[in-house]
C-alpha cells in the first residue's frame, strides 16, 4: 500500500466512499425511525391513558351471582295482595299507580314490599317506563 | 364534604370530572338519609335539589303513569328526568331506607356554565347514562328541554 497518499485517491485507497455510505445510511436509517416512533407516539401516550379500558390491566370484577331471594310468610302474604291489586290494573301497569293502590289499600310497609318484589324479579320493568308481573318467578317463590 | 365527593366520584356521570372541579361544587354538597316512603321531591313543585343515590332504591313516577328505579350507587337524578324550567316533573319517593347527596339546582347549573370542558364531559355521560338506563324517556315525554332544567 502506498504510504503518502491524500485527498481522493486516500479516499478510493481506504474503502473511504463505502464507510461513508454506510455511515449515512445509518445516520438516516436512525432518523427515519426516530421519526416514525415519534408519529406514532400519541397512540402509545392514548393507550397509557384508557390503560384502565384494556383488558390486560382491568382488575377483575366480583363475581356477580345473584344471592337467591327468599321471601318470608309476610312478604309472600304481601306479594299475594300486591298480584291481586297489578291484575286489577293493564297487563302493562304503572308503578306508581300499583304503590297508592297498595297504600289504600293497607298492605303492611307497601314502599319496602314493592322494592322487595321488584329485586325478586317479580314485578319486571317492560322497559317501556311500564312494569308487569313476572308469574313464573312468583309462582316459584310465593305459591 | 369529601365523603359526598366520594360518592359523586363514584357516579359513572362525575367520575371523568376533575377532583378540582367538583371541589367547586362541594362546598354545599350535604349527605341526607331518607326514610321508607319519604317523597323526595314532587311534580309540579319548584326544583331546588338534584339527587345522586348512595344506598337505597329510589322510585322516579314521571308522566302518564310511567316510572323508573335508580338503586345503584352513584345513580344521577336531576337534569331532564327531574325537572324543567325550575319545576320537578317527576316525583320521587325513596322504595327502601336510602342515603342520598343533595346537590342544590342553581349550584349545579351554575357549575355546568362556569366548566365547559367539565360540562361536556359531564353531559356526554348523561346522554349514554340516560338512554341506557331510561330508554323509554323520549323528548315527547320532556318537550323544550334543551338548557330548561
């Protein structure tokens, strides 16, 4: 190799233009991934704030079973007089209507009693702002 | 005052505000248990408190008969479901022995006007709570709604 070589020709004889192409590709390889992790930054920083939504940090729920109702002889009592007082009125009745109905009518503790049918699911919302009795569910709890 | 808050954070309608925020609103923020068959509010009288439910289940008997219950912790009732242009039109009266937080009317109006963003997040929510849990309340049921409550 010669010793007193300069300028281009050190450059040719010492592989100088392939290590500065591979030196810019990698600056630029560098850079356009910077760029990239940079553009999608705002989708990791939205992630780390709903991290509460994802499945991977929810904490898991209780479980949910329903203790099973049971209603004492009053309250089935009760549940007798309220069925005979929703058949006077619609199929589809109005709650508000049935509790006066309940309260002229004398049914012991009427507000707590409705409550407890409704969390018996024996009186069941029609989802239409209307309720109606739920025979099946009071025939296995009350007759 | 910081137990009320507690409770209102709770309520799937507050839990997105700022702690700040409700700070605002809980100075006259009051705890309040009911008693069985107590009447909360009745329509046609003029509305001075909304209502967020802590225990306890709550009947809500809005017009022609129709009704709702609102019996979990952190139930919202006011707005449209409660009253418009200052009068309750529905009436409210406690099923079972309930705690509640009173909120007073004009505080909460003046709440949502002084908060924008806290007022959009909070009437996004009310919007999807509203419709999820209330799917039968119609604007025919609560004409002219729009800023009246």
């Amino acid at each position: 190799m010669e010793a007193n070589v300069y300028g281009l020709d050190a450059i040719n004889a010492y592989n100088g233009w392939a290590i500065s192409v591979v030196g810019v590709t990698i600056v630029f390889t560098g850079l356009v991934m910077l760029s990239l992790a940079i553009s999608q930054l705002h989708k990791v920083l939205d992630l780390w704030e709903n991290r509460k939504e994802l499945s991977l940090f929810k904490k898991k729920a209780p479980a949910t079973d329903r203790i099973p109702v049971e209603l004492t002889p009053g309250q089935k009592e009760s549940a007798r007089q309220f069925k005979l007082l929703a058949e006077t009125l619609s199929d589809h009745f109005s709650l508000p209507k049935l509790l006066k109905l309940a309260r002229i009518s004398g049914i012991d503790h009427p507000h707590a009693t409705l409550a407890r049918l409704l969390e018996a699911d024996i009186i069941v919302s029609d989802t239409q702002g209307y309720h109606v009795l739920n025979m099946t569910q009071f025939k296995t709890l009350v007759s | 005052m910081k137990r009320a808050i507690n409770i209102l954070k709770k309520s799937e309608l507050f839990k997105s505000i700022e702690e700040k925020d409700l700070g605002a609103m809980g100075q006259v923020l009051e705890q309040r248990s009911v008693q069985e068959g107590e009447i909360l509010a009745t329509q046609g009288d003029t509305a001075t408190f909304f209502f967020v439910l802590k225990t306890g289940t709550i009947l809500v008997a809005l017009n022609d008969g129709k009704s709702a219950l609102v019996n979990t912790t952190g139930d919202f009732i006011g707005l449209e479901l409660l009253s418009s242009k200052g009068i309750y039109i529905s009436t409210l009266t406690a099923l079972t022995p309930c705690e509640i937080v009173v909120i007073p009317r004009d505080t909460f109006l003046e709440f949502i006007q002084d908060n924008s963003s806290a007022a959009a997040t909070f009437m996004q929510a009310w919007s999807s709570y509203r419709s999820r849990t209330f799917p039968f309340l119609t604007e025919q049921d609560t004409p002219n709604m729009d800023y009246h409550y």
